[in-house]
C-alpha cells in the first residue's frame, strides 16, 4: 500500500506540475486579453456604427434587417469565421399615435407611450373613467366586470436594485395587466413605466400579444405621480383619453447572424455568446442592446486576434427580435429559432451566455449551481479581481433572455453581472441612445468576457452538473 | 463756527443713534422673515397647486385664464388688498403635430419640438436637403437664396453658465434664426435646443412672430448630435421629411393678476414683485415659472403676517404671456400691458424685480449700478449671509424678463440671482415639472426675497441714480 500510495503522490505532483505549467500560460493569456480591452477594446465605435446607421430597430422592420446585413458583412470583414444569417417568421408590431389626457376640470396631455403588442383605438380614441389602483394586486383583486367600461390605472413603482430584480417583480404588471384588465371590462390598460427614472419619458416594452388587445400605455413616472395627485384634489372620478394608432401584421420575418472563432482542438465543442439587435423603437437601442452586441464581438474578435485559436469554438449570436411578444404568448423568435436549428448539437455547448443588460462595468461572473472547478475558479479570481469583478457566491439563475430557450434545452449557463443600478432609468425609453454610455465601461466588459471566454475556451472546463 | 460745528455732531451723532435703533429693528424683522421661511415657506404646495390643476399653461389658452381665476381667488384667500386681473389681447400659437425624421440610407425619426410661434408645414409635410452649420455664424455668412429649397440646421452648443449667459449667447438662434433662413430661401428650419441637458426632449421656445413663418424646430441636443453623425457617414446630402401641425390665432387673451400689501406710511410707493403664470405646453411650467409664482407670493405674505406692514406697499404681480412672441416682433404682453396702465405712477414705483431662473438657490442680491447707501448695503449683508447669499460685486443687469418694459420707461430694477447651472437641463422642456425642485431650495428663495423686501419696503432707500 504504501509504495503504491507513494507512487500515487509522485504521478498527481508530476500531472499537477505539467496542469500548473498550462494553466499559468492560460492565465497569463486571459491577463493580456483583459488587458488589451482596458487600454480600448473599440466596443465603444461598434455602439456607434450599429446606433448611427440604424437607429432603432423594432423587430421585423427594415431597420433591424438592414442592421443585421450589415452585420453579416462586418462580422466578414473581421475575420470571423461561418459566417450568416438564420431567418426565421415573425408578427410585427408597430406603433402609431400614442397619446393619452386627462379631460375635465383638469385637462392636461399625459405623457405616456403604448406597450408593445397592445391594441389601437377607434378612430377618433377612447373616453372613460379611470379607476386608479395603487398596487396590480388590488386591480387583481377586483373581481370580474368591475372594470366594465373603465380605464384601468396601475401606479406601482419598480424598486432601484443593482441586479434589476426590482423590474422583475413588476414586468408582469406589464406582461399580464392589460390581459387581466380586459377580463374584468376595462376598455384600456395604463401602467406607470417599469422605469426608476423621474424624467418626462415613458418606458414601453412587450405585452402578451392577445387576439383581441386593448389599448395598453405606460405612464412617465412623473405624469403617474401627477394623476395620483390630480385624482386626489376632487371627489369627481377622473376621466382619460386615450389615442393609439398601434398596428400589427402576422407575416413578417427577423434573423440571428451568427459568426465563429473556430476551436482548434475540440471545434465540435462551442461556447455561445450573445446579445441583441433589435430594440424597441423610442430610442436607437444603445444599452438595449447595441452595448451587448459590441461586448460580446469584441471579445471574441480580441481572442480571434491571438497568436493560436482556443482549443473550443466560441459562436457569437446576434439574435433578432428579443424585445416583443408573439401570438399564442411566446416571445424571444431569435433564441427559439437558435434551439429549433441546433438542438441536436446541444450535448456539444459547453455553455452559453448573453449581454443583456446595458453598459455598466460587470460585478461579478456567476457560475451554475454546484459548480466546482477550483481549477478554473482559481484563474477567474486571478484575472476578474483586478477589474472589479467578483467570482459570485451565489449560483447564475440564467444567461440571459435570449439564452432561456437554450437552458430550458439543457444547455449549461452563466452570466457576467453587470451593474444594473440605473439601468432601468434609459432602458426601453426614448434615451437610450449611445450618450448614456462611457467607452471605458464598455472596455471593462471586453475585459471580462474575453478572459473568462479565453478561460472556458482554452480549456476542458465543464459547467454541467457532475453527472 | 467751532460751537455750530459741535451743535452739528452733536446733532448727527443722536439721528445716528435713532436711525441706528431703527434699522436694529428693520435688521431683527428681516432675520424674522428669513428664518421663518427657512422653516418652511409652503412654497412647494403654491407650486404642486398651481402645476397640477392646470398643467401646461401656455400663454392665451382656457388653462392660462383658469389658472389667473384660480389665481385671484386665492390671492383673496391669503389676504392680500387690491385683488384684480387686469386683461389684454394676444395673439396665441398653438402646436399641433411636430415630428422630423431623417429619410434614406438612415432613416430614422428625431427628437424634435415646433418653435413657438413658429408655421405649419402643408399636409403632408415637407421634405428637402438638410444643409448643416456647425454655428449660427456659418449660415449668416451664407448669402440670400443660398439655402433656396433646403433645410437649414444650426447645431452650435448652448454652454453651461451659473448665471445663465449660455442661453444669452444662443436664444439669438431661435429668435431670428428661422427669419434669417427663411430670408436666404429656406423652407424649414432646424437648430439644436437652446438646453444644456443630454436626455432625448427637446426644448422649446419663441421665434419672431413672422407674417409667413416657415416651419422650424429644436432638436434634442442627442439628436442633433446623432445629425451630425450620419450626416458624416456619407458624401451624399441628408434629406429631412418635417411635420408642423401649428396654429395662429390673431385675436385672444392673456392677464396679469395683481395683489398688494397695502404700505403703511407711503402707500403710493410701490416695490413691484414679479413671476408669471404662463408656461410652455410641454411640461406644467413648474420651474418656468410656478416656482417664482410661489416664491414672491410667499415672500409677500410672510411680511403680511407680520404685525405691522411695511411703510411701501409691495405689489405682487402673476404676469400672464411671458414666454410667447407677438406679431411686429415684441413679446412680453403682459409686461408690456403693465407699463401701458400703470406709467404715469411709475415716479413712485420704488423697484421692480422678478423671480424668473428657476427653484434653485439664491446666491446673490444684485443692486442698480451706482447703488451706495451703505445702511441697506450693511443690513442686507447681514441678513443675507447666513442662508448663503451675497450682496453682489457686480451691478445689476436688469429685473427680469417681464420687469424690461418697466426697466426701460424708468423704474429701477434689482434681482435676486439664483443658481442656474441646470436650469437649461429643464427650461422649456416637458421635464419641466415638479419633480424637479427641492422644497428646501425655495425656501431659501422665499427668505431672500421676504429679507430683501422687508428692508426695502419699510425704509427709504432709493434705487434710482442720484439726481
């Protein structure tokens, strides 16, 4: 026992010389890498190009095919490899008119915009009597036709959280109120925006898309604080109109493009990196989500560019049309097309991961649950700790939206935390456009994914729980 | 002559020592005043009042007039004397639909508002060739007919200047520009909003009332900053497609709202406060100018309250149509219908000043150049410091906007000065409402003034130059 229990030691020093040796030589690779996106990782110009040329790009439009054929081209011309576009079918919905007053005694314009997917009004618009509900659980707890004829008011705030979980709580008033208003009569939806902004803008983003819609807005947060104040100066219920020109089309299409630095050793095996072309329509999609696409393909265009590929393939998605709702109540086209098409090579992604959450430095890089490579861990801290990023504690709960259909499939995730403190006062609004974003945050973003993407590429890391 | 000259100090030396009692006491009131609104003022709910029941005020419409009704009442209400609306005519300008977008290889919609006072396109809008200037200067230098067909689009900066003078520089722009475009061919006109702010509204404002004025527009300052982007992406001329819904209407209405503490002693002596009620239709006017509304109206019934009223009295005026032009190229009805009925008692009218720049602090007391009487100098120096203010070193440069035409036929002026670093974030814009102020900011406004006023109202200093 003993000789054996000796030669045992011998063998894991030795394999552990030789691992130590590699994994020094990995480590000082992510060390360059991250720290050739710190000195300008050109991210910033790539916001701008896409920001610039297209401006908003609502899924489906034009604006979002133009960007991503130009997108098929850039990607070309970068150098990477397998490069196109996957097509896929899409209903489109477009806004027209969005206008909403208060009529009466104190007449005045609110600002407000439609939700996407909601319905349009006749012609000449929608009058009623607002019923004003302070929480979505006290219109929820209005029972069936109570609504009948009446516009419901929603005025509960989001919460300011770093991680965005305040949005999180009240996207389904978003999501589900205009469905659960209807059901109880109301012939229109207001919500106050999901926004942590008190600026005079209003946030859209997706409802369900439903086949009989009503009209659906959200409110600037500070016309909701003013309806709230109006509605309390004067016994008289409060009576709104609503405008809304809002269109929709069955037939339309969007796209992912896709590009590849192919692995050298283990192509077969393909870490997928994404983020999203599309955005809503009010501003030019800057930190929703032109950030992400530049992060994401600037890292990896910064690995394409060293001396030697890494051992797996990294895959770089575009997806198109993340933002919007689709009949039947389905959303996220793009990152359900990517799972219709490669499913079967599932067994084969090592992970996947999206930037998808603005233009913040990143905090922390989450791992899945159980995940217990000290190996990898070890070089993570070693690289991340000198940009501000924490290996989390606590366990990735997703790799963003347009990574969900993939991880429902199986595929192993993890996530990049941004600082999403003041994320949710631009996202989804007329504002966001490339002037909220410092270029050095974006470098710091380059900086961390292409070391942790180099970590996970040039090496046999897994993320899938032990088996 | 040496016991005459002894009988003279002897004299001087006990007036000194009643003059010095006496202005003790006129110094312990006006600390009285300052530290009761320092406490608390309630000029914030004069401004939730006012920004709320009416919203948008602009000059000429139903909410101007109710608000002056409102107004009237409530100046009753509160206890002052001499309680009237004094009315006059005005031609109102109306907005209807204000949109650009650029068309082509980028289309894509800006972030514009119609300049007030501004013309309609015809029904289907206008397009033609942008013609880009970096600063006004460049399309003056442009000879007549230079710009026949085109839109012109002026992008100089407005700079951020404590004491506003950034906006001096540039309001030139908007007042003539159109005019002088329109004089070198041009059938729309562009220039980027006179506003220091980098969100994505724009900022309106009057342009001479012209007999045939062609549509013209503010760019949000990020949109004419994206205009000159993807004007540089291509040798090809940039092509605008614009939409003006504007309206004219010769024949309407506007007033002011007048109030006195009626003077104890010389009543006929009249220190005129000002502010004025109406506001651009694109946010409630709560900076622009609720907030002056509050704030000389608190001021005026703090010394109300007091146990004795001043020896002058102090008038309050809510001027009505301050922001609007009129046709022959004046402005400022409601100033201007102030001089029509009250110059023949201008040789009493004491001072004027107006309260016009906002919610912030107060920083300085501005006095008529030449100003010396060192007992006011002295007693407004120790009223004013504790809460921040200076007597300032420079001469004043005038009352207030709508306290010019009085300026001009002869009454003196001063100002108190506030901080206007982000004034110009907010002015003009729909972000222009009540979120945007600190209740503690016009507190100290409403202590300035009622300090200020109380040492000048129960005195005799005189403004005017030594005769």
């Amino acid at each position: 026992m003993r000789r054996f229990a000796s030669l045992a030691v011998i063998a894991a020093v030795l394999s552990a010389g030789a691992a130590a040796a590699q994994d020094a030589e990995a480590i000082r690779t992510a060390e360059q890498l991250r720290d050739r996106a710190m000195q300008g990782s050109g991210a910033y110009a790539v916001v701008e190009e896409i920001t610039t040329r297209f401006g908003p790009r609502l899924a489906g439009t034009e604006a979002e095919q133009r960007a991503a054929a130009w997108g098929e081209a850039y990607l070309r011309r970068e150098g990477f490899q397998n490069v196109r576009q996957e097509t896929f079918p899409l209903a489109v919905w477009t806004r027209g008119i969005d206008r909403a007053e208060i009529v009466g005694d104190h007449a005045q314009p609110l600002s407000v915009v439609a939700l996407g997917g909601s319905g349009a009004t006749a012609e000449g618009g929608v009058e009623a009597e607002a019923v004003i509900f302070e929480t979505y659980q006290q219109m929820l707890d209005a029972p069936e036709g109570a609504l009948r004829g009446k516009i419901a008011v929603v005025l509960q705030e989001t919460v300011r959280m770093q991680d965005g979980s305040g949005y999180g709580v009240t996207s389904t008033i978003r999501g589900q109120g205009p469905e659960e208003a209807a059901r109880r009569g109301a012939v229109g939806f207001l919500l106050r925006s999901l926004g942590t902004h008190d600026h005079r803008f209003a946030h859209t983003g997706a409802t369900r898309w439903l086949d009989e819609p009503i009209p659906s807005f959200a409110l600037s947060p500070p016309d909701a604080e003013q309806l709230a104040r109006i509605a309390a100066l004067s016994n008289r219920p409060l009576r709104l109109r609503l405008h809304s020109g809002a269109g929709r089309v069955l037939e339309g299409r969007s796209q992912n493009v896709i590009a590849e630095v192919r692995g050298r050793e283990a192509p077969e095996e393909v870490i997928v990196i994404g983020a999203h072309m599309d955005s809503w329509d009010l501003g030019t999609g800057a930190i929703d989500d032109a950030a992400g696409i530049a992060i994401v393909t600037r890292a990896a265009r910064l690995i394409a560019d060293l001396p030697e590929r890494p051992r797996r393939t990294i895959r770089v998605v575009w997806f198109g049309a993340e933002e919007v709702s689709q009949p039947g109540g389905t959303g996220l086209a793009g990152g359900r097309d990517y799972v219709t098409r490669h499913r079967e090579t599932f067994d084969r992604h090592v992970a996947a991961s999206e930037s998808d959450f603005g233009a913040r430095p990143i905090y922390s890089l989450a791992l899945p649950a159980g995940f217990s490579d000290q190996t990898f861990l070890a070089a993570a801290r070693r690289v991340l700790t000198p940009i501000g990023v924490n290996v989390s504690p606590a366990p990735n709960q997703g790799g963003g939206p347009d990574i969900i259909p993939m991880a429902t499939a199986g595929v192993p995730t993890f996530r990049l935390n941004q600082d999403g403190s003041d994320y949710f006062d631009t996202h989804h609004t007329v504002d966001d456009v490339i002037d909220r974003i410092e270029p050095e945050d974006l470098d710091q973003n380059v900086a961390a994914w292409a070391a942790v993407l180099w970590l996970m590429a040039d090496s046999e890391v897994s993320l899938r729980p032990a088996s």
